[in-house]
C-alpha cells in the first residue's frame, strides 16, 4: 500500500490487520482519531502509530501489574500454587 497521510477505515483496517468492524469500533470509542474532510471520515497517519504506542504501553502496564500482583500474593502468603 502506498504510503499516504489519511486512510480509509477499511485501508486502516488492513494496516492493523484487523477487519472493518473492530477499526470502526475503535474510531466509535474514540480509541482511533480521525479527520473530517467534507462528508468524509479519515485516519491520519500519525493516529495508526498513536494507537499502536498505546497499545504497547497498556500491554506493558498490564505485565507490571500482574507482576506486582503476583508478588505481593506470594510475600503474603497467598501463593496460589498451594
């Protein structure tokens, strides 16, 4: 695909590797912002890369958490392994 600065939901879609429902989810909750150019809805660029930095931080947010969980259950005595 040709490197542009706007895309379509469904170009969008196809970058994600996602399919058409879930990118417009996404735009719906405001996860993924767009342009509005006339009547038309647009991706930019710098959007897709914003989206997949966030997801990367939240994923590792997630991995901290469950670390810290996973420690403080052991330090008190709740080690769920028996």
């Amino acid at each position: 695909m040709v490197d542009k600065e706007l895309y379509t939901a469904p170009e969008t879609a196809t970058i994600l590797g996602l399919g058409l429902t879930k990118t417009r989810e996404l735009i719906r909750k405001r996860r993924l912002r767009t342009v509005q150019i006339g009547r038309a809805r647009r991706v930019p660029r710098g959007a897709i890369t914003e989206l997949i930095r966030d997801l990367e931080r939240e994923a590792q947010e997630a991995v901290v958490r469950l670390e810290r969980e996973a420690q403080e259950a052991v330090v008190g005595g709740r080690n769920w392994r028996g």
